[in-house]
C-alpha cells in the first residue's frame, strides 16, 4: 500500500496534508509514504524531518503520485495533476465542489475514487476527522489576529499615568467554530466583544465567552437552525430585522469579523456599503466568506480594501496564514478517516463503502460522479 503526499501547487496554499507524526502512524499501518520534494517547506517542515520519520523523498510530482493507492491532498487535484495517478487511487482532499461540477466531472472520468473531506458528517465518531471545524478554528483565532496587526490602536484597555486607553471593540458575525474562537481570541486580547448568529443555541455559546448576544429573538429566529447544525437561510423580513439592528451596532465598533457560509450557496451579505460608511474612519472588517462572494460589500478576495475609510480585510486561505498549525490538524483529520479504510491485519485497503462516512463524503467512484449532491439524475 502505497500513500502519497503530494506538494500543493495553488499559489495561495501553504499547507500540507501530512506532517512527520502522521506518517510514522501510517508506516505503522504497513504503508509506504512517499512524499514530494519540499511538500512541506511552507508548513516548516523539512524534508529530513520527512525522511526520519520513515517516509520516501519523491524529486518531483509524477514520481510521487504515479502508482500510489492513495493520495492526500489539501484541496482538489487539478485536471493536470490528475493524469498522473492511476486509475482507482484513492484521493483525501478538500474537494470544494459547489460551484466546481465540471472539476467533479473531469475526476470521475479520471478514474479516481475522490472523498470530500467537507463533508463529514457531524457525528461524534467523526469528531476528529471534522476537517470544517479544525481548519475554520484556526481562521477564527487568525481573523483577530489580522483585525489587530490592521487597527491602528490598543486592544485591550490600558490605565497610564497619561491617561486610558480605551478598550476596542469587536463585533463578530456569526457564531460556529469559527466565530466562537474569534470571540474567545478578541476576549483573551481585552477587546470588549459582542457577536450575533441566527441560530438560538449560539446565544448561551457567545454568553459562556464572556460576549453579549445581539439578534433579534423572534419565532423565526428560535428555529433557525438545521438538525446538521447548520444556520437555515431565514426569511427576507427576518433579514431585514436583523439587518436594523445590526446597522444601528456596528456603527459604534472598531472591528468586525464576519464569518456567515450556508453550504452550497453564496455567502450571505451581512454588511453593506452604508454600513461601512456608518463606522468610524480606522476601522476594520475581516470578512471571513470572502472566497464565497463575501459577507462584506466592497471585499476583494486577496486583498485588503479601504471602503468608506474602513478597511475591509479579505485575505484568502485564512487558516493557511499560519500553515504549520493548520497543517498539523488537517494531517490529523486525514490520517483519522483513512484510519478507517485499512485492514491493518492484511496491511491493506479495505473500505466499506456502507459506512455512513464513506457514503456522506465519496464524491466520484467507478468513473462516475456518485455524490447524491452532485450525481446526474437517473433518466
């Protein structure tokens, strides 16, 4: 059995889907890792520290990929990456396919058997495999981070002999995993915050931080959530409630954090140009759904914006910013769910295609795309 490691090619990717712990527990499995020449150089992770864990050093791609069983990736393989794996090789990555079906398409033709690491469900067996939640955790904790290093002003409230320095405060748009540690980051910094989401469960979440909640706590809005856990898409009158009260908030913070995804649909717009205009001048949204369409008005994927004398972050691939953290999650998830595709007794691959994991995230098998999600309809 043999397990590639593939070095990522997006321009704005430093991660990488194995670290030295996770291939020492895949050699345990009976593997042979071969992982490709400077794989994790942006993650700080030497090829020696690769090679003392018992791994092999491929000088280049195709050597790497060509006859692997599997092969772990951060995000999707590209139609050129592609060719270079065999036919029934098995492919771990973020797949990202909303919006993407074509790139679907291309590798089911490819041969290859792709999981969505996106879409484990969450269960608690599957607590550490949950690739969404390890990754938009360590976004959070990097929003503040870069909402601070763009405020021009103290975090924290400060008592001088010269006077005090006021604390800042950070308002934080929506409460999932990311969100919470972003509430939790700005706390620890001394940053007076508060954070509103639509779904009511949220609401003793944010509270148990330290935070105050801000909603408009409605029918509507006591249920407003899905039994996956996710925000539901509220009523256009709701939205325009929140919106109010929102507007009228926002207008008195230093900085916001936005971090609003449905699953399969554009991000949400939560914070329009009017808003901005309302803030103070030195002021500072990170908008953490830039890569969908943005929740801000006036994002730039990639680039830090000035709207109205507010800057507006959108830096993409935020967990990315600190690729050895993120990294060494990812890797852990990854090792987790293949964990379960190997007889270790035979030293081989030995999935169940009938185990709800596999079935929630195979995306293409067979050379054909079979996600329910994604599946052409039977004619």
């Amino acid at each position: 059995m043999k397990i590639a490691v593939p070095r990522e090619t997006d321009a704005v990717e430093t991660r990488v889907s194995a670290t030295p712990d996770t291939i020492k527990k895949l050699i345990g499995f009976g593997a042979t890792v071969v992982v490709e020449k400077d794989a994790g150089k942006l993650s700080r992770i030497p090829d020696q520290d690769y090679k003392d864990a018992g791994a092999e050093i491929a000088p280049d791609y195709e050597s790497t990929v060509g006859d692997a069983d599997v092969v772990l990736k951060v995000r999707r393989p590209s139609a050129d990456e592609l060719g270079a794996m065999k036919k029934g090789a098995f492919v771990l990555a973020s797949m990202d396919p909303y919006g993407n079906e074509k790139d679907v398409e291309v590798m089911a033709k490819a041969g290859i058997t792709s999981f969505a690491m996106e879409f484990m469900p969450r269960i608690t067996r599957a607590q550490v495999m949950d690739v969404l939640s390890s990754q938009a955790n360590l976004a959070g904790y990097q929003a503040v981070v870069e909402g601070a290093a763009e405020y021009d002003r103290a975090m924290p409230m400060m008592m001088t002999a010269a006077g005090t320095v006021p604390a800042a405060r950070v308002f934080v748009m929506g409460a999932g995993v990311a969100g919470l540690q972003a509430i939790a980051t700005a706390r620890r910094l001394g940053a007076v915050v508060t954070a509103t989401d639509v779904r009511p469960a949220a609401k003793e979440q944010v509270e148990s931080l330290g935070a105050k909640f801000v909603a408009v706590e409605d029918e509507e809005f006591k249920q407003a959530e899905t039994t996956g856990g996710y925000a539901k898409q509220m009523s256009e009158e709701y939205q325009k409630k929140q919106a109010e009260l929102v507007a009228s908030h926002i207008a008195k913070q230093d900085i916001v954090i936005t971090t609003a995804l449905i699953p399969g649909r554009p991000a949400p717009q939560l914070v329009s140009k009017a808003m901005l205009e309302s803030m103070r001048p030195g002021a500072v949204v990170v908008d953490l759904a830039v890569e969908r369409g943005g929740n801000v008005e006036g994002a730039k994927p990639g680039k830090v914006a000035t709207v109205a004398g507010v800057k507006v972050v959108g830096h993409l691939n935020m967990a990315g910013r600190i690729g050895a953290s993120a990294s060494a999650l990812y890797a852990k998830n990854l090792i987790a769910f293949l964990e379960t595709m190997i007889d270790k007794e035979a030293k081989a691959l030995k999935p169940d295609f009938e185990d709800e994991l596999l079935q929630a995230t195979v995306l293409t098998r067979d050379g054909k795309v079979v996600h329910p999600a994604f599946a052409p309809a039977e004619s």
